[in-house]
C-alpha cells in the first residue's frame, strides 16, 4: 500500500472527517465511511464528475462475531460502486452493530431496495426509511436472523402461512392514487 | 352513484317502447371495474421457475404489480461457511444451472486473485472455450422457452437438440451433464480429452445453425414483432439505476461487458464484439443473445486455434494436490494431500469483490477470509435478482401476456435469484 488510489484520496480529501480508514489490497479499494455520513458520501459517489460512481453493483454485510481480528463493530455493510465511465470500482463499508440504523440508500439507486431487505432480513440491520423493509429470502415467519454468525447452521423451523404480498400491493396502490 | 344505478339498472330491465337503444358506453358504466388481483406463479408453467407476482389488473391490463421471491432459497451463503474453499464449487454450480461452468469460473477466479495465484496459459483458454459454450447454451435456454411462451413451439426444438448436444460434449469432458463442478482453484478438474476442440468446434456450429434458422423462422413474423416490439422497454438511465448488467443491460443501449472493461483470461486478445441494443423492449432483450451467441462462437473458434499447451495446473503448493506417486510412496507427499483435503487451502486474511461476466450479466463474489481454510463469507451477487427486482415495474401498464413475455426475455434462473 505505498501509494493511494485516486478515489480513495479524493473521498479522504472531500470527507476528511467522515472517512475513518482506507485500505487497498489486491487491486480492491476500500473506504471506511462513519454510518452517519453514509449517504451524502455516496450521493458525493455518484454525483461528483470525477467518480461518477452510476452503479450501485452490490449491497452485502458481514458478520465479524467471530473474526480472529478485532473490528470497530460486529456488522459492516459493504457498498460495491461501479464507474461505468471511469471503469473503476470502490468499496464503501459502515460499520454498525444490530441496534444501530443505517440511512437507506434507494433515493440514490432502485437496485438498493431490495438488496437492503436482503441485509434486513440475513442480518437484521434496519435502513431508516427504507420504503418496504421486509423479509425477501425467508419466510415472513421466520425467526432470527440466518446469516448471523451465532445462528446454527442446521437449525430448522416449521413455517406455513402464505405471504398475500397486499400489504406492498396497498402501498403501490396508493402510491399510484388507485383504490379497489 | 350506487341509487342512481340501481335506477337505471331497473329501467333498463322494463321494455322501453320510446327512446334510444342502449350504446356500448351504457353497458360499460353498469359494468362492475373494481380491479382484480392475480396470483401469477410460483408454480406457473409461464414464470418458469420459482417465481411469484401479485398483479393488480383492469381487464388484462397490469396497473400495479409487486413480487416475492425466495421459493428456491436454500442458504446458500450460510451453508458454504462450513466447507472448505474448494467444497464450495460444487455449490456454485447450482446457481445458475444452465450454465454451471461460468459460476464455477466466477467463484475460482475470485479465490486465485485472493490467493495471489496465476493459472496457466492452457487453463486460461480451457476456461474461456467451457465458458463461452456455456454462455451459449444459456442463450439457448432463454431464446427457446421465450418463444415457446409466444406459441413458437418448433423453436425450442431447433435449439434444444443443440444444447443437448453440448450437454453430451460437457458429459464427457467433466463427467456431469448440468452441473459440471469443472474449475478447481489453481486448475481444472481434468484436461481436454482427444479430439474435444473438434466436437466442440461442430456443437458451435450446430447452434450457430439452429440460430440462424430460428431468426430467419422469427425475426420477421408479425406476431413475435407485435409481442415484442415496445412490450416494457427500459431506458438506459433506468437500467443502470435497477442495477442490470449484461444482455438485459446492454439491450437498453449501455454498453458494459466485463469481458471488455476488465478484460481477463486474454479476452482483450480475441476479435470479437459486444452487441447492444437500442430500445430496452423485449425485442431487443432476446434478439441481443443471438448477437452474443454469435460473438461466442467467434471467441471460441479463436481460442481452439491459438490453444497453447502445457499444464493446467498451477505449480503453487498452496492448492495443487501433489502427485498420486507422492501422496502413496512418501509422508511428506501424504501430509500435503492430507492437510489440502481436509484444512482446505488457507487463503490469506482480507477480502476481495470479484465480477466475472455470466450469461446473465455480472455474477460478483465478494468473499471476506480469516485466513483459515475455509471462507469467512461468501456473498454472491447474482445477476437475476436485480432484474426481478425490477420486474415488477417495468410490467406495470402493460398486459398479462406481455409479462409473459417480458420474464422470459429476461432469463430468470431462480436457483441464482435465491440462493
């Protein structure tokens, strides 16, 4: 890591105050955002000509429970940006722990809907106005979050009832300003 | 509202003497226009697959639509925690199924950048040439079923009998049909077998063929133009900001393939094309794959030509299980065998995000390792999921026989779509 990548110096440059670390590490590079600062950070991303970040590509977390080296906080939320006109990739990440909020990202990108209710729902960390924070992999019913570390792997749950989905449809209905 | 229909119901029911003979527009006000909602799928022959909507409609008309998804899901993520990062290829393979070979590459290719490995040459085409072939028989799996959907029902056969023919050439380069497992971190599961290039070399013209008289049986037929011709086009801002990437990317006029942005395994090296579309209908979303189906066969034809030899194995001791002759007649040899079957490769501490271009678009591996055998995380991106995402909308307006349509075009593989 002798010298920094041009979007990493930029974004230290622009947030030097909300830019906690980066890092670069096989040609990947990272940025490590304060969650409070998340979205105009990635606004700045996507806006600003010299990034040009228009791909929100992925929207993952991670578990750091049990990893070997000490993290600023259990989970992170990683950010994939994708330039399409500078053909360059960054990684945002958020550290958060389970009670803590994340501002959503789906003003920005539609792509970010339902990746954000993917992360709910596997990790169960909230995005602050998402539109429809739900469940999308599991069943409505299901208990805990399963791609948390202290999850057990084989643990099996009994799940029946069917989702009717008129909870969303009501909401897109009223957002159309159509009744039934 | 409701008293003066009851009214006008009444009168109409007496015989009128004098006056003038209901119209058309008089019976459609009596109609009761409350909308409808519909169930389409999971289990409907037409969402092949897994995959369910909830349609709100006025007549046939789709005024809102929402989706759900996750039929198929089966941990995925959580399950390949527990294995080694070799067990995990035969997982990937059943991401998307029709076309094993290119998850395989997506997920090897990810672990050999984080190990800091680099493959052989011969490795490198073997991987473009399965690859492109894959990408080709997904095509198929696409361009046949979306017809069929359309009542072209001969199409699937012209195309089909070619994918099985690849599936038979698959069968005895890998030893499995639809889930190859073929790429090994490091390597290949085994070597092209005598006279592969030239099998493969006729099942690439086998479907450079079916295609041809597919377009020339659709292209030009007046009722695949009226279903699909401006059915749920999607513009190139929209589709950007849905997240598409591949052919349904590239049919709303954006250019972006992996393969030419950042190139990898000589794809730079080779003459070929990406096809882009202009509209983002449906039109353009299935037409885009014959072009890509024909930009594979030319990928492919090169890379047999300039094949190279040698090994296909890495020569890092990291990953390459040592020879048989070694792990039987001395310890040190039965040590190494041992302790890469059973601990796994350690793959160096730090995490990695890297996109490979598959059939459906940028299949993404970002992988998080503690530097132990076995990985910390895996998450996948997976193509699919970001075009059902926007399925939903982008049907809105239109008809139940135009999503139909609109679903096939964008080649829903629910086995990647939930994991």
């Amino acid at each position: 890591m002798s010298e920094m990548s041009p979007v990493l110096t930029k974004l230290k440059q622009r947030f030097p105050g909300d830019v906690v670390s980066t890092s670069s590490w096989r040609g990947d590079d990272t940025a490590v955002i304060k969650r409070e600062a998340i979205t105009r950070v990635l606004e700045f991303c996507k806006n600003d000509p010299d990034l040009a970040f228009n791909f929100l590509m992925d929207l993952s977390a991670v578990d750091y429970l049990t990893y070997p080296k000490a993290q600023p906080a259990r989970f992170a939320v990683a950010y994939h940006l994708y330039s399409l006109s500078k053909n360059q990739r960054v990684r945002l990440k958020v550290f958060a722990n389970a009670n803590e909020e994340i501002e959503t990202a789906c003003p920005l990108w539609k792509s970010a809907n339902w990746m954000e209710r993917e992360v709910y729902d596997q990790y169960g960390l909230t995005f602050k106005n998402h539109p429809n924070l739900k469940r999308i992999l599991n069943h409505q019913e299901f208990v805990g979050h399963p791609l948390r570390k202290d999850y057990p792997m084989r643990k099996r749950q009994p799940l029946g009832s069917v989702d009717s989905l008129m909870d969303e449809m009501e909401k897109r209905l009223k957002a159309k300003g159509l009744r039934y | 509202m409701k008293a003066a229909d009851d009214k006008k119901m009444t009168a109409a029911a007496e015989p009128e003497l004098t006056g003038t003979v209901p119209g058309p527009e008089d019976f459609y006000q009596d109609l009761h226009t409350d909308l409808m909602f519909l169930n389409y799928g999971p289990s409907h022959p037409a969402t092949h697959g897994t995959l369910r909507s909830l349609l709100a409609l006025d007549g046939e008309t789709i005024v809102s639509a929402v989706g759900e998804i996750g039929y198929l899901h089966r941990g995925f993520e959580k399950s390949v925690e527990h294995k080694t990062y070799n067990k995990v290829i035969p997982y990937t393979d059943r991401l998307n199924y029709c076309s094993a070979i290119l998850n395989n590459i997506g997920y090897t290719k990810a672990v050999e950048r984080m190990l800091d490995i680099e493959i052989p040459d011969r490795t490198k085409f073997i991987r473009v040439i399965v690859g492109e072939l894959s990408r080709m028989i997904d095509h198929l799996v696409c361009i046949g079923p979306q017809f069929v959907d359309m009542g072209a029902l001969t199409n699937l056969w012209y195309v089909f009998n070619e994918r099985e023919k690849v599936y038979d050439v698959l069968d005895k380069l890998t030893g499995a049909r639809l889930t190859n497992s073929y790429c090994r971190v490091g390597g290949l599961y085994r070597d092209f077998y005598d006279g592969c290039e030239k099998d493969i070399l006729q099942v690439v013209k086998g479907i450079e063929d079916a295609i041809g008289e597919v377009e020339k049986l659709t292209a030009k037929n007046r009722i695949v133009i009226d279903r699909t011709v401006g059915i749920c086009p999607v513009s190139a801002e929209d589709a950007i900001s849905y997240g598409f990437t591949g052919p349904t990317l590239r049919a709303s006029g954006v250019n972006y393939d992996i393969r030419k942005a950042q190139p990898y395994y000589y794809y730079d090296t080779f003459d070929w094309e990406v096809p882009v579309g202009t509209q983002g209908d449906t039109w353009d979303r299935i037409y885009v794959r014959f072009y890509e189906i024909r930009e594979s066969a030319k990928i492919i034809r090169q890379a047999i030509k300039n094949l190279p030899g040698g090994p296909i194995w890495t020569e890092d001791k990291r990953v390459k299980l040592p020879e048989k002759q070694d792990t039987y007649q001395n310890i040190e040899g039965l040590i190494n065998h041992f302790k890469l079957i059973f601990e796994g490769t350690r793959v160096p501490a730090g995490e990695i995000y890297d996109a490979s271009e598959a059939a459906n678009g940028e299949l993404g591996f970002y992988i998080t390792s503690d530097g132990s055998g076995y990985p910390y995380r895996v998450r996948v991106r997976p193509p699919c999921f970001m075009n059902f995402a926007a399925f939903p909308e982008i049907i809105e307006g239109f008809m139940i026989a135009d999503a139909t349509v609109t679903l096939g075009s964008l080649n829903i593989i629910a086995g990647e779509l939930d994991r």
